[in-house]
C-alpha cells in the first residue's frame, strides 16, 4: 500500500475532526519534482489517545514531553523561567500522528519511536544536545512496497491557544496574547503574523521558495524549526479558531524504485534573546524584530536593547540597568526637549499679539496668514519648532516601550521592592480584590502619578500670555491626565513604570529651566 493513499484513506476515516498537525524533522537524501503527485491532505487532529503513554527527556536548559501516539514531541518547558510555548507536534510527519508508535530505545538525550505495518517503517529519532536549547529530530520512512510521490509531508508546529481562553488568566497573560507570533524565513525574505491567537479560513495560503527557518515567538521565548533539507515552499493551514500548523514542503524526487526518505531538522527552544540566538549561525536572530512595518523604529528599539545590555554588564543590575538607560536617553534627547519647550513657550508669549491680529484680519485669511509669519520672524519662532523635536524622538521612545516590554532578562529580576521587573511591582497585597486596582497595591505607577502631577504643575506656570480658558483647561489636564496615565501602568511590567518614573522626573528637571527662562 502506498503510503501516500494510506493517508487519504485515514484523512476520510476522521474527516469530521478537526485538529493540531504533526511537525517533523529532515535530512533528504533524494532529489526533487514539482508536478509528481496532489498535496497530502491535511491530518487529523484531536484523536482520542486511549493509549497514549508520555516520555521524558532533560537537560540543564529543557524538559521535553514525547507522546507514543505519533511518536510527536508536544510540550517543552524552559526551565530557567518554567514557561512553555502553545506549540504541539513539533518536528513530526504529518501522516503519522494518528499512529501509536513504541519506544525502540531511550537514553539520557535520546528517545526513538518506531511504528511498522505490513507497508512501511517508520523511525522517529529526537536528540537533545547537552546543556543547549537544541533538539536534532530525524524521520526515516522505510518503504515495504514502491511508493508514490510525497508533497506538504513535513509539519513545523501547530499553534494550539485553546486552553488560554479562560476568564481567569491574568490580564498580563491577556495582554501578553497580542505579542503572538508565527514567522516564515524563506528566499531571503519573512511572512509574519502578529497576533496569532485567533485564526480564521482567510489565513490560510502556500507560499513558493526555499525555506530557512519557521518560528514562532511569544513576549520573551520562540520555538524555530530548521529543515535540514531542499525544501520548495511552506503551507499555512488553520483547523479552528484556536488552531494553525506551519507546513513545510519537501523538495523530494521519488519513483517506483525509492525504498526509503530520511528528513531532520534542528529545533531551537528558548528565550528570544539576541546573542543566543546569533551564536548558532543559523539565522535564528531574524526573528527577533520589534516593529514590522516601521524600520526606524526597528533599528532604534535594536540600538537602545544594545546599550542596556552595555549598561547591565558595567552594573549587572537590570534595575540600576533601566535607570541608567532614562538618563542616557534624556541626554540624547535633551537639545531636542529644550528647543521644543522655548519654542512652545516663546509661542505662549506672544499669544496676546496673535490674538490682536485675529480680531483685526478675521474677515482676510490670507493677510492674517502674512501678517502671523511676519510675527514668527519678528520673535525668530519656527511655528513647527514644538512639533518637530517631539516629532523626531518618536522612535527612541517607541523603541524603548518595546524593549522594555519585550525582554527576557527582566523576568525574575529583583530591584528595590521589586520582585520582578517583568510584573508590577505588587508592593503590597489586600486582603480581598478591589475595584479597578485587583489583589495588589503597585507602588510604583502611584509615585509615577506625583512626579507626573508636579511635572504638569510646573508646564502650566506662567502661562499668564495664554487665554483664561486655556489655562483653566491646563490646570485640568495636570490633574487628569496624571491619574489616566497612572491607571493605564498601574498593571505594566515594572520594569518599564520604573523607565516612565525616571524620564517624568528629568521632565520635571527640564520644566524648572524652562520656568528659569521665563522669569529672566
């Protein structure tokens, strides 16, 4: 029987259910063909497992689970954080995950499955390296009987979110559900997908080209396979609403006379740390990227994660780390704030006399405009000189939010009272859940709040050229617009409140010159 018709028949057998796919592992000693044979359906998913028997394997750095139905490596957990990925069947054929292998042998760092019929054997061989977060798979069919062609066999992962969708995950776990992510290097460039919580029919496609590598990532780890053989393009192929595999096409000649295929991959399993990654020379850093459709902000967010690592190294404390790194960027930034403050205030000077002007050429538009440039002049203003400066440190500031947000080394990080700079700061826990602030008093976004309050105070000091009703409406925001702040952090990593404390402190620093200059 071929193996390929062996599939079909299974596919009909379970078509009315629905589930993850297989990932599988490849070192191809064939050569291929386009045009040979149909796509493979896609395998089913959600087989009870009556028999279903898990394994182990550990090292220093992983903990994997194997399941003896498909042979399928389906949960890794990083031991350093205790965090896993909602990835199933990793590295495995797609065709076999219905299939109840035995375990052949297992060693410290290897397990092998082996499943045969009457028509073909099948090996599956996982290989966990030494104190790495590298895991070598190999799938070897050995054919009874010829063969026909196979396309779309080889499974990188299935994302499967089913069991994040309960009410009472934390709203850092919700939140963190947005940083999902499958990614596809292939031919020099990417398919991304943010957001990879939920899927729909629209997702799926089949893309052409040689593959490097398929990834997935959440807020800090990624999982990415690596085919170690000629590929020809990938398949995104959704099952539910909770459930997407990434297939990968081997590029495979097969006739009548090919006994046997052997396909491996290397597996990366770990923290999304970019000097990791680098160290494998595989690429594996590409899918570090923090802003998709916006280079600049990329490459800032990449320079200033360079620095705080500079910084970490000088102090290894991540706290004293993020500290050093406002006062860096405030430097950086700091001719950029002041010439945007004079240039807003020399325009609250001069208010009065624009007002003047406006009741005198309120019916010509034109000889107002003329007569308000000649006024810029006069006082040497440039109407876009509050503007601009804001303007270009947009992509420091953005950059930072996401470094801030997105990295690992934060987690389990203690500084002050704080445990964990990738969590708020829970200074103090009540003895039942409130309103709007939950389990936990979070110190730190209320210090934010005071520093912001005074820092707003100080903005709105002598503002005697403006308009009553303007200064009124200042003064308003100085108190709102602080609590607002404060309530949108109070639930934020406190790592990243820590960063905003600092930076509205150095803007209350930067608004005493201002107030300094207005008195001369």
């Amino acid at each position: 029987m071929l193996l390929y018709f062996w599939a079909s028949s299974q596919q009909k057998a379970y078509i009315a259910k629905k589930g993850p796919i297989v990932t599988a592992t490849a070192d191809v000693t064939a050569t291929i063909k386009k045009d040979d044979a149909p796509s493979l359906p896609p395998a089913p998913v959600e087989i009870k497992k009556l028999n279903e028997k898990t394994s182990l394997l550990e090292n220093d750095k992983l903990s994997l689970e194997f399941s003896n139905i498909g042979g399928a490596l389906n949960r890794v957990t990083i031991k350093e954080y205790n965090a896993s990925l909602p990835v199933l069947d990793i590295a495995s054929l797609a065709v076999t995950e219905i299939l109840e292998f035995t375990i052949e042998s297992l060693s410290p760092d290897t397990i092998v499955y082996v499943y045969e019929d009457n028509d073909k054997k099948i090996t599956k061989k996982y290989q966990l390296k030494k104190d790495d977060y590298i895991v070598q798979s190999e799938n070897n069919i050995q054919f009874k009987n010829k063969m026909s062609t196979l396309d779309e066999l080889f499974n990188a992962y299935t994302i499967n979110t089913s069991n994040l969708s309960d009410a009472k995950i934390s709203a850092t776990a919700k939140q963190d559900h947005g940083l999902f992510e499958y990614a596809v290097s292939y031919d020099n460039k990417y398919e991304r997908k943010n957001n990879a919580f939920k899927f729909d029919s629209k997702e799926q496609k089949s893309v052409d080209g040689k593959i490097n590598w398929v990834g997935f990532r959440d807020r800090y780890y990624c999982v990415l396979v690596k085919p170690n053989f000629d590929t020809k393009g990938f398949t995104v192929l959704p099952r539910d609403t909770n459930k997407l595999s990434l297939q990968i096409k081997p590029n495979i000649v097969t006739d009548s006379t090919t006994k046997s295929l052997s396909l491996s991959t290397t597996i990366f399993y770990g923290p999304e740390i970019t000097g990791l990654l680098k160290q494998y020379n595989l690429g594996f850093e590409e899918i570090k990227l923090y802003y998709k459709k916006v280079a600049l902000f990329d490459i800032a967010a990449k320079f200033i994660h360079f620095m705080m690592n500079l910084f970490y190294k000088l102090v290894h404390n991540w706290g004293v780390s993020i500290i050093l790194i406002s006062i860096f960027v405030y430097l950086l930034t700091y001719p950029l704030t002041m010439r945007a403050m004079l240039s807003a205030k020399k325009m609250q000077e001069i208010q009065p006399k624009m007002t003047v002007l406006r009741e005198k050429h309120k019916s010509n538009p034109q000889r107002l405009n003329k007569e308000m440039m000649e006024l810029y002049k006069e006082y040497k203003i440039n109407p876009l000189g509050g503007c601009l400066p804001m303007v270009l440190q947009l992509p420091v500031f953005i950059g930072l939010y996401q470094v801030l947000w997105r990295s690992v080394q934060f987690k389990g990080a203690k500084f002050l009272w704080m445990q964990d700079l990738s969590l708020p700061d829970r200074f103090l826990k009540f003895p039942i859940t409130l309103p709007l602030l939950g389990d936990y008093l979070n110190l730190l976004p209320l210090i934010m709040i005071v520093v912001m309050f005074f820092q707003q105070k100080l903005s709105t000091k002598n503002m005697a050229g403006l308009d009553p009703n303007q200064v009124a409406q200042q003064k308003m925001m100085a108190i709102f617009f602080p609590i607002f702040l404060g309530w949108i952090f109070y639930n934020f990593a406190s790592g990243l409140t820590l960063y905003f404390t600092c930076f509205y402190v150095f803007s209350m620093i930067t608004q005493l010159k201002i107030s300094k200059y207005t008195k001369a």
